[in-house]
C-alpha cells in the first residue's frame, strides 16, 4: 500500500476517531478518506425577511399573529444553503411550527484555503459543537473525514477494504494516478488547495452529489492562528463601513431585477442631489449614525459602490468547482458560487486592482425565484486576509424598493453580532424563533429601528449606565434590597443599558476564553419622531412595543470579535403607565391586558420580572422592577432576594430596612413580619428612611462592583 510509515501515528489517533463518525453514517458502501485539513474558516448564516412575503400565496391561516410575517412556504424545494443539519432538522422533526414562527436560521461553515481572490478551494465541514466556538477568518487545522464519490471509488477499484479483490478492473494510467493520491492523502495533513491540485477534492462526496465535498470533523479543529477578522466592531475609534454592491442579471432566463442601481444606491446613501452626510432617513448612512451614535461610519464615496447589473450569462452551468447550477430552478451553493464567479469575472477585467487591494462587504444581488423567503445568505464575521466578505441577496424580481432595515441586518451578521430570538409556548412545547425581536433588526423589526441592547453592546454603540461601570454590575454584587437605576432611552444616550452578571454556571471555560459570560440586559426603548432613533416602534404592530422596558439574555460579552453564540434572547417587556416619573415606589396595580401576543414568554404583562438562578439557596433570585418612566428615562430596580418571606413576625430581618424578599414592601410593611391577622395592629415602627437613589459610591450597603 501507499501509506507512508511515518504518519502511522497520527493515522492511528484519526482510526479511533473515525470509527464512531462512520458508524453513525450507516453506509457500508462508503470509502472514508481523512485528512487533517488546514485552512481558514468562514461562517454563513441565512436570512429569512420577515417582511418579505413569499412568491407562492400563503395557505389560509385562521387567526394570524400581530406579527407581520410570512410564514414558512411548505414543502418548498430548497436543495441547500446546505447546513445539512438545520436542514434535517426542520424535515424530521414532525411537529411543523406555528404560523407566524420562523425555522432557525440554516448555517454552514466552510473551510476555505488562502487560494486567491478567484478561486479559494473550500469544504463544507460539520465540526459539530466546536463549531459554536469557532470565528470567520480562524485558521485551523482540522482532522476530517470525507467519503469518497462512490462511483469514484467503484471505478478505481477502492470498495473493497482488501486490497484489490476479484475482478478488478484495469485502471488507465490517469486512474492509477487518482487512485495513488487518493490513498496518499488518507490520513496525512493537507491543505485544501493541495487536495484540489492533486485533484482529489473534486472526487470527495458533497452533499446531495455536489462537487464542493462535505465533511465530519473526526477530532478537534485546533486554531493555529486567528486571521484577525475584519469585524466592524467599535473599540474606541469610529470605522468605516466600506462596501461593494453588484446587481447580476440574468436575461437568458428572465431574471431581470426590477431594481435600479439608483435604487440600490439610494438605500445606502442619500441620493447624489442631496448628499448631506446622514440626512436621508431610509439609508444605511442614516442609519449607522443614527444606531451607532455615528461609531460606524457609510460614507458616499469609493469605500461604497453599486456597480451592474453585470450579467451572468448562461442561465446553468458548471461553476469552477465543477457543480452544476442553474440560477432559474435552484438556490443552493452551486447558484451562490456561480454568482461569485459572475461577479469575479467582471471585476478581474474592469476592476483587476480591487482583487489586489482586498476590501470588505462583497453583496451580490440576483433574483433568484427558487429562493423563496431566503432573503440574504452572508459571512457571519468576515475575514481579516483581505479576502472579500460575501453576501448573496434574493430580491424578488418585481420588487422595485429596497429596505434599509434588511440590508441593515445582513451587515450586522458581516459585523459580526447575532439574531435577536424570542421563545413562544405551544402547549408543551416551547420554541425559540431567532427572529423574534420586534425592536431590533437583528430580530424582526422594520424600518429604522436600532438594535437591542446586547447587540448594541456587541457591536460597541451602547454601554451600561455609568452608576454600573463599564462591563455593568454582578448579581452576586449588589446591595442587599433594591438597587435603583435611571435608565436612559436607548435614543438619549449611548449609556442605556443595566447589565448584570449572573452565575456562570454552563459557560465551559473554552467558552468564557472566546469572550462569553452570563448576562441579562436591561434597557429602554422609546420611539422618537419620524426618521428618529428607534422611530420604526411607534408604527410597529400598533405602536405596542414603543415605551417599553426590555429584558434580555445575552451570553456574549464586547470582545469586538464576532458573537460565539448564536443568538440574544428577549425574557421580559416591562411596562408601567405613563408619566410622571416619580420617586414613588408603591407596587403597582397590575396593568390592564394589552393586545399583546399570548404564546409569547416575553410579552406577558407586568410590571416586574423575576430571573430564576441556578440555585436559589446559594445565589438568590433577581427581580427586576420597573418603578415609573416618562418620555425619555425609566426608574428601574434591582433586588436579589435569597428567601420568599420578609421574616417571621419578631424576626431581625423585619427590623434591618432591607426588602429581604424584593416584593416591594421592606419589614413592617410585609404583612409576612406584620400580619393583618394580628390585632390590634402593632404601632408604626420606626420607618426606614425612603431609599434614595442609589449613586455609584454613595451607597453604603454592599458592595457594588465598579
Ligand atoms: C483511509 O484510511 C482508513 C483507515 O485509516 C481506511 O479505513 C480507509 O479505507 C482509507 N481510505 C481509502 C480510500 O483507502
Ligand atoms: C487562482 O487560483 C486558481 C487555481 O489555483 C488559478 O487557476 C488561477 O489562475 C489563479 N488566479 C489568479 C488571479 O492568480
Ligand atoms: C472614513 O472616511 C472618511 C471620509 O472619507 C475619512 O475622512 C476618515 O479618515 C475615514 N476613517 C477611517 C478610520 O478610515
Ligand atoms: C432631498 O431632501 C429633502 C429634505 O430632506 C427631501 O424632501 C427630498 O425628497 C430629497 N430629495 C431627494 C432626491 O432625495
Ligand atoms: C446562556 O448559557 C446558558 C448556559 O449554557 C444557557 O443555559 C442559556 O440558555 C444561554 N442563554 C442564551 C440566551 O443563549
Ligand atoms: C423625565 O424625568 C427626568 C428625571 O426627572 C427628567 O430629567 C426628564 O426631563 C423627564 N423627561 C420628560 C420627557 O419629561
Ligand atoms: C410583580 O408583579 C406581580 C404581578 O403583577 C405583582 O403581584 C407584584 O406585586 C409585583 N412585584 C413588585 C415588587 O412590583
């Protein structure tokens, strides 16, 4: 055989490995080839517009969530964006999701080579859970296992596991060759440009018979170096959002788009008679500065270009990796690359010194029918080699305006934070919708709403109020009884947001490495008048998200490197009536029922959330309150409470001035220590002196981390 004696080792370490991934596999017929792979990973994730109705007319729906969104388009032939496991999962799983509720984004990592800026050999690969931990623009070396082509391996004779077998077929010497380096790189280390100059990637199975092969991890991907990736993540200096936009066309089969350059120009910057910078409200210009408190920065210059409609050619084909696409039956990776080639193509002969000077946010634009609700599918992260940051549009073919907001959010996953999700209660069952969000266009908001606290936080716009210090305050920190806060609206400042840090309990320490820590955000959000900050809420399903105070769950912290986690998660809306805002801390009458969505688990009334931790006896629970808000600040409170009784009657605990078990009522106020049973009722004791304000060293109960 052609194994070479001094990889024996690492072969031996791969064999043990390997086994189980085959196994799991379930087909004998199949020819494992594994080969430590080295090469740099690009993470995609898809975008469904909620906004987007899709080509096929929804089946009739009986009552329609408040939510404007299009449902998912059943049994939709949709060959790809190939997360073959995002995939799988919305097909096996049999129960199909409530109207209204969208399937989790599909997701794919590729392993790219360095390649050049015209071909970059590449790999889907299914790293499994160390996937989650794992940035665009990491260069690993990662021992996977791929299948060879079964009719690859049944042409050169490799099915049998002995060597040879009976009849063996005579292989021309070109055979021979494949089959010398197919056996050559099994179980060696190699770049993926390797693999393809030897002309065994093409021979490796791809999902659903595509060339691009797909392969297991068989081990742990390690991280050789990290490419730097080019995030747009504010650390201190304002960026520059620098971007390529190519509308492709495609005659030969009639997908003309409806949209012009001016058009798609015009979303990005204020139309050329008006070019003032930040003006027009529909733009990405306006609404970076608007969003990032001007961090982020689209200037209408060279750094941002439209450039087309470039067409495509031939409507099917054969894309350099050798898949067949045709852009009028398919959106999968073939159709993907075949765009990219497209786009390539034109710029190696208008444009040559683009592919030398490397740039950031590549968008190809095409209608492509077969996409359905897919709106965009892009890097989440780009990376940092100057290799372009792709992302793939699907306007519909008539469509003639462009929103913002979509395109908003596609830059979001390039700049590297995450969807914004919401749980909804189904009977028994409880499912997460990435896109829930209805006040952040990483969720599902429309136009000009500015996102969420914790991806503000991610992104480095917004940052806890200063009474909290910069990375906020920890649950296990805080005074003893309610901790009060303002709480600016997110529109007035960019410190608007409480954060607290909770118990670490299921963070491993790799994953504390990459930068995550339990945390929960809380902040205000508060329409301005029209284009203003946030103003998208008033008109918002009614207006009934505006003046509301959020709570969410974000276990990402501002690295300013691409999130590790998949998504933040909307716990609470809060709400109390309207001015004015006062000092007043009496409890609330609970708020009337507004027309809010019932299966949602954060949209439930109240004017307090309760956060239950991983142990209450150790750590305590936290309640978070809202006390009185006006136009542009919310009173807030925070009390962790480690019992559910103020005390027995005569207890210290009803003398020490402290709300022991944050109902909002301290000591003899609790009837727990001052029972309406009890009579006559005891004199008045002597009152706590009305808790004021709390500064961030004026406090002299319990510490309060800086
Ligand atoms: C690669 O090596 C593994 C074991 O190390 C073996 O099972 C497999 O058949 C080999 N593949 C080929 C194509 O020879
Ligand atoms: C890029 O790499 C491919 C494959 O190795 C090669 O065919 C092509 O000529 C290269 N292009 C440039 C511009 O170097
Ligand atoms: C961003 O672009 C503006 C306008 O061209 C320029 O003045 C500024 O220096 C750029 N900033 C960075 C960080 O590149
Ligand atoms: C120019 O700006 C004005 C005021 O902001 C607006 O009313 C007008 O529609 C704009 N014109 C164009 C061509 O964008
Ligand atoms: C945060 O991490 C914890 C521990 O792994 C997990 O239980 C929780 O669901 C995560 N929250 C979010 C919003 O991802
Ligand atoms: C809200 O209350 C704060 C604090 O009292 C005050 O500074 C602010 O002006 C009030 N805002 C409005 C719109 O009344
Ligand atoms: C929290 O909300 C519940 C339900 O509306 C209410 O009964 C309770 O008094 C509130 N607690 C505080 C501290 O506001």
């Amino acid at each position: 055989m052609w194994l070479v004696g001094s990889f024996i080792a690492v072969c031996a370490a791969i064999m043990t490995l390997q086994g189980r991934v085959i196994n799991a596999q379930g087909d004998n017929n199949l020819v494992p080839v594994t080969v430590i792979v080295k090469g740099q990973v690009v993470a995609f994730t898809s975008h469904k517009s909620p906004q987007r109705t899709p080509p096929p007319p929804p089946p009739r729906r009986a009552s329609p969530p408040p939510r404007r969104r299009a449902p998912p388009p059943a049994h939709r032939a949709f060959r790809g964006l190939a997360s073959l496991s995002a995939e799988d999962a919305t097909t096996t799983n049999n129960d199909p999701l409530p109207p209204g509720v969208l399937p989790p984004s599909k997701k794919q990592i590729r392993l790219e080579d360095a390649g050049n800026a015209t071909f970059r050999a590449y790999a889907k690969v299914d790293l499994g859970e160390q996937a989650q931990l794992l940035r665009t623009g990491d260069n690993v070396e990662a021992p996977l296992t791929f299948q060879l082509d079964p009719a690859v391996a049944e042409e050169l004779g490799l099915t049998d596991s002995g060597s040879g077998g009976s009849g063996r077929r005579r292989l021309s010497e070109a055979q021979h060759a494949l089959r010398r380096a197919i056996l050559q790189v099994n179980n060696t280390r190699r770049s993926l440009q390797e693999l393809h100059d030897l002309g065994v990637l093409a021979r490796l199975k791809g999902g659903r018979g595509a060339r691009v092969p797909s392969a297991v991890a068989a081990g742990r991907a390690e991280v050789k170096s990290s490419g730097g990736a080019k995030d747009l993540m504010f650390t201190g200096k304002p960026l520059n959002v620098s971007s390529l936009t190519f509308l492709l066309t495609a005659p030969q089969c009639g997908l003309v788009p409806s949209l012009s350059l001016d058009t798609i120009r015009g979303v990005w910057v204020p139309a050329a008679a008006n070019a003032t910078y930040g003006l027009a409200s529909s733009t990405l210009q306006y609404m970076h500065k608007t969003c990032s408190y001007d961090k982020l920065r689209v200037y209408d210059n060279a750094d941002n270009q439209v450039i087309g409609p470039i067409d495509v050619g031939a409507c099917s084909g054969t894309t350099q990796y050798g898949d067949a696409f045709d852009f009028a039956a398919s959106c999968s990776d073939p159709e993907l690359d075949a765009m990219y080639d497209a786009v390539m193509r034109w710029v190696q002969a208008n444009r040559p010194e683009w592919i030398a000077s490397g740039y950031f946010d590549t968008f190809m634009m095409m209608p492509l029918p077969s996409c359905g609700s897919v709106f965009g599918y892009g890097a989440v992260g780009c990376p940092g080699d100057g290799s372009p940051c792709r992302t793939w549009l699907f306007p519909n073919k008539g469509e003639t305006k462009l929103d913002a907001s979509t395109i908003f959010h596609e830059m979001g996953h390039n700049q590297g934070v995450t969807h914004s999700a919401g749980q909804f209660k189904y009977g028994p069952r409880l499912i997460t919708d990435e896109y829930a969000d209805p006040v952040d266009p990483m969720g599902s908001a429309g136009p000009m709403t500015c996102y969420s606290a914790p991806n503000s936080f991610k992104a480095g716009w917004s940052a806890p109020i200063d009474d909290m210090g910069a990375k906020g305050v920890a649950m296990a920190d805080l005074a003893d009884g309610w901790n009060d806060y303002y709480v600016p609206a997110a529109a007035v400042s960019d410190k608007n947001l409480l954060r607290i840090i909770l118990e670490q309990t299921g963070i491993s320490e790799e994953a504390a490495a990459a930068g995550q820590e339990r945390a929960l955000f809380v902040s205000y959000r508060v329409a301005q008048p029209a284009p203003g900050f946030d103003s998208g809420i008033a008109t918002r399903d009614g207006g009934q998200w505006n003046k509301r105070v959020w709570v969410h769950e974000f276990n990402d912290t501002a690295t300013g490197e691409t999130a590790t986690v998949d998504y933040s998660l909307m716990k609470a809306m809060l709400d109390v009536p309207l001015p004015p805002l006062t000092s007043d801390k009496a409890v609330q009458a609970p708020l009337p029922p507004g027309p809010r969505v019932p299966s949602a688990t954060w949209a439930a009334q109240g004017t307090n959330w309760t956060y239950v931790s991983t142990s209450f006896e150790e750590l305590g629970n936290l309640r978070i309150r809202v006390y009185s808000k006006n136009d542009t600040v919310a009173y807030v409170g925070l009390c962790r409470f480690k019992t559910n009784t103020e005390g027995e009657p005569g207890a210290d605990s009803c003398y020490d001035t402290i709300d022991n078990d944050c109902d909002g009522l301290a000591d003899d106020e609790d009837p727990d220590c001052n029972p309406p049973e009890v009579s006559p009722p005891p004199p008045p004791r002597k009152k706590p002196p009305p808790p004021a304000v709390k500064k961030p060293s004026g406090s002299s109960k319990g510490r309060r981390l800086a």
